[in-house]
C-alpha cells in the first residue's frame, strides 16, 4: 500500500511539471533555483491577407501597381493563371513532373519523345521567315521540331535540371510562355498575357531565367522583371522601372543557396547599372554604375560574384557581399561583343568565355577565354582566341569540357584548348541552349 501511495506521489508530481511547463509558470527546481519554464503553443498556419486573382494583362501604370523610381522598391502585382492550365508539380530533389495539359486552343506540339536521360541541344532556326524551334543531339543527329510549322517560338531556355525546356512561343497571335518537359509530346502554356512584344529578339542570351531547384522562372515583361512559380502558378512583379530606363540581360544565381537576380539597367548608351534583386524579398542592390554600355553579365557557378564586360574592352567581376568591382581585363580587346558566360563546372577555377574581336581589322567576334586575370591596376589580363572572326553566339556544354558555336550560320563545337573543331549542324541556328542529362 505504501508502494502504491509513493507510486501515485511520483506520477502526480510529473503531472504537475508538464502542466506546468505547457503554460510557462515558473517553478522551483531543487538545486537550480527558481526557472522560468517554455510556454509550448499550437502554430497555426498563417491566413493569407488576400486571394490571388487572375491575371489577363497586367498594366504597368494602373493605380494598383505604381511605377517608382529608379531607385525605389518594385511594387507587387500578384496573380494567378487561367485555372485550364494545370500547375507543374516538382518537389526539392530537383525531380519534376509535369502534368499534361488540358485540351486548348494553343498549338500542342506532335513531336516524337526523346529519351529523358540524354543531353539535348534546343535552337530556333528561320524557315521561311518563321523562327521554328527544334531539338537534336549534341552530335546534330535526331533532329525534332518542337512547333509546329508557321509557328514562332524564341529563347529556348532549360532547366539547370536538365528535365525542362521553357520558350516564348506565338499561339492564337498573342506571346506567351510555354513549359516543355524533356521526354514529353507536349508542351503546356504557363502565362496568359495580351500584350507581349518582344523588342530583344536579336539578343543573344535569353531573357528567361530559372532558379536553381527549376521550380521557378523570371522573364522581362513590359520593362518590368516578372516571377512565375510553376506550382502555385502565382505570378509577381520582382522589379519595375522608371519608363526613361530599361531592363535586359537578367540572370539567377546558379547556386540554390544564393537568393539574387543580377540584372542590367539603362538608359540609352551614356549610363548602365548592374543591379540585383532578391526575389523572395523584392528589395533591390545596385551593385555597379557606368557610363559606358555594360554589355552583358554571368554568374560565376558558386554564385559568390557576377563578372560583367563593359564597353568597349574592360571585364570586371563584383561581389554581392561587398559591392567592390575588380577589373580583370583591359585593353586586350579593340572591342569585346554582347556576350560573357562563366562555364558551369563549380570546382577548380572556372572558365569566362566571351565574345571579342582580336584585331580591328577583325570582321566579327571570335570566341575568346579569360586565359589570366589582372593582378594589379597596372596590368591588363590575357586573352586566348580559340576560333576566327565570324562568331555570332556561344554556350557551353553542361560539364564544361566543350563550347557550341555559330560561325556564319553554321553549329561547331570545339574543346575549350580550341581542338577538334566540328560542323554540327548547317542549319542556319539561333539561340542554342545544351542541356544536362
């Protein structure tokens, strides 16, 4: 019976201590002292202020999204896409699936699968003033025309997972973004705009730009930078600018651990800035003001600094930590083209290659690498040209051991020592983008 007394004893006086430490009083420990024990609370998840609703054509100027300043934060126009177009399921290991879309009227592509685990080459190419969008193997063979014919699609874009392909694509006369997953015969329209024109055609990067886990994409729109979450479908405005200046070349911090947007911000040829936007919360960073052109970015593949070309013959990297550029290349060049791109290999010291004319008597860009950095003020860096002049754009394969290029309308590639140069591919290319497995 005394067993059982004390028995009892015990459990009331655990009791008492749980009660106790469920609503935060303060007890006398023996040997502690008075303690003030955690208040424990159910978490309720947070009730959303308001409901997306959809978006048909965003206007820049209405009441409901004011234009600021240069210098301003970006206002926020929230939305969601036509509910017939199913969101895009993907989860954090990168693996995504895409969900078939349902019957529309916008074009459904008839190509023929392609395998999920091989690397694929996406380009757009003229045929009878179209600009077609295909697939082919990095070797040029199994061509497949993603389009149909008579339709324009632009910037073909992958997914740093390799399982994506995004393009801007005509469909009922109206531009609008379209998602492709590799493997797939179909492909699914993500944005309902009205009014996309596109003024950057003959840009030579895209400008769409997905996050590193391939779950989002930003894109320039109306002068504004846009980001689209393909699950929730939910559509925001990341940055919007004083109608004087313009928007182009934006790029996301390869690395997953990295929050910025880098992008270029101008107005007309006497002044560039290079800017960042963190798109989770929308504030801005100007990280470098010029008054020379700034002609194109690339993020280094650990994201820890953006190496950007100024005109006419300068190459410069800065850091979001500390906002101090450091000029790598000067004066190698009469004149560097609109193109920089760091390879994608992360380990060891990686690669910037860029387009540049070696001589003025140079009739077009040659494809170029950074060969050494400037280690002081007083020193210029080194070039090394791999190939003659003619060059119109250049991309690097996914373990950057080799680079694609276009030389007078034709595909090559070529190790990056410049060696064993092939003709892929005759077939007139624009905008091509290799992807992973």
């Amino acid at each position: 019976m005394r067993e059982t007394l004390k028995s009892l004893s015990i459990f009331s006086a655990m009791l008492l201590v749980l009660l106790m430490i469920s609503t935060g009083c303060d007890v006398n420990i023996p040997g502690c002292g008075k303690r003030s024990l955690p208040f424990f609370k159910k978490i309720t998840p947070p009730v959303p202020t308001s409901t997306p609703v959809p978006v048909a054509m965003p206007s820049v100027s209405s009441p409901s999204n004011p234009v600021p300043t240069p210098m301003a934060k970006p206002s926020t126009v929230t939305g969601k896409n036509s509910a017939k177009n199913q969101p895009i399921e993907f989860d954090n290991s990168q693996e995504m699936s895409v969900s078939k879309p349902s019957p529309t009227a916008t074009p459904t592509a008839t190509v023929t699968p392609v395998p999920v685990d091989i690397e694929k080459v996406a380009y757009t190419t003229y045929e009878d003033g179209i600009s077609a969008l295909k697939l082919m193997n990095p070797d040029g063979t199994e061509v497949i025309r993603v389009t149909p014919k008579g339709v324009d699609s632009w910037f073909p874009t992958w997914s740093p997972n390799g399982k994506l392909l995004a393009f801007l694509s005509r469909a009922d006369g109206k531009i609008n973004l379209f998602i492709m997953k590799k493997g797939d015969k179909e492909y699914q329209q993500v944005t309902q705009f009205d009014d996309w024109v596109l003024d950057q055609v003959a840009s030579l990067k895209t400008i769409l730009t997905w996050s590193p886990l391939s779950d989002e994409i930003a894109f320039i729109y109306r002068n504004q930078i846009w980001k689209l979450n393909l699950k929730s479908q939910v559509l925001i405005t990341l940055y919007t600018t004083d109608p004087n200046f313009s928007i182009s070349k934006e790029e996301w911090a390869p690395h997953r651990d990295n929050k910025y947007i880098a992008f270029l911000y101008s107005q007309g040829v006497n002044y560039s800035s290079l800017y960042l936007v963190n798109p989770r919360q929308k504030d801005s960073l100007d990280l470098y003001d010029s008054d020379h052109a700034i002609l194109d970015l690339s993020w280094s593949p650990d994201a820890l600094k953006v190496a950007f070309s100024v005109k006419p013959d300068s190459i410069y990297t800065a850091s979001s930590n500390t906002s101090h550029p450091t000029r790598i290349v000067y004066g190698v060049s009469p004149l560097l083209g609109p193109l920089l791109r760091y390879s994608p290999v992360e380990s060891g010291n990686p690669m910037i290659l860029l387009l540049a004319k070696k001589d003025a008597s140079d009739d077009g860009y040659r494809v170029a690498l950074v060969d050494q950095f400037a280690k002081t003020d007083m020193d210029s860096g080194s070039l090394k040209f791999l190939t003659g002049p003619g060059v119109t754009n250049a991309i690097w394969s996914p373990d950057g051991s080799k680079i694609g290029y276009i030389l007078k309308g034709n595909y090559w590639t070529m190790d990056t020592s410049g060696n064993n140069k092939t003709l892929i591919s005759p077939d007139g290319i624009t905008n091509p983008d290799w992807s992973k497995k």
